[in-house]
C-alpha cells in the first residue's frame, strides 16, 4: 500500500472515531495530528478524507461557519455531523 493511500485510510479512520457529533476539518485535523497522525504533504487532502467520509454515509455536511485557524483569516468552511445508523 502506498504512504498516501495508507495516509488516506489513516484519516478517515481518525473521522470515524472522532469524538464530538458535529464538527470542522480542522477539529479532525487537530484531533487525528495530536493522536499521531502525521501531516501530509498538503493539508487540503483532508478534502478528499471528508468527501469519503461523507460518501461512505459516515458523515453529513450541515452548513457553514468560520475556521478558528488565524492563518485561514475566519474564512466560512464545512460543519459536519456524524450520521448515526
């Protein structure tokens, strides 16, 4: 298995057990970095981690609000809400 695609699972194994119902990226990020997870060459492939998540029916976008991340300078990104089943 390639770094990527074992980064990649890595991932979206961290938005299955992350521990809040309703969320941001950047909570993930922050979460999966601090149990491990190493970074990856480009911070937006957690894009592709969420769209997964959300296409495996994991999760579920429910809007919009502004990143706490200074560096993103409050710009609006997806809320996300785990799907219970």
């Amino acid at each position: 298995m390639s770094e990527l695609v074992q980064w990649r699972a890595d991932a979206l194994n961290a938005v299955r057990h992350f521990p809040k119902a309703r969320f941001q990226a950047e909570e993930v990020r922050a979460w999966a970095y601090a149990g491990g997870l190493e970074h990856p060459d480009n911070e937006k492939s957690w894009g592709a981690v969420m769209r997964a998540a959300k296409g495996e029916g994991l999760i579920a976008h429910s809007g919009y609000h502004k990143v706490s991340n200074i560096k993103a300078h409050g710009t609006p990104a997806g809320v996300w809400d785990r799907v219970t089943v």
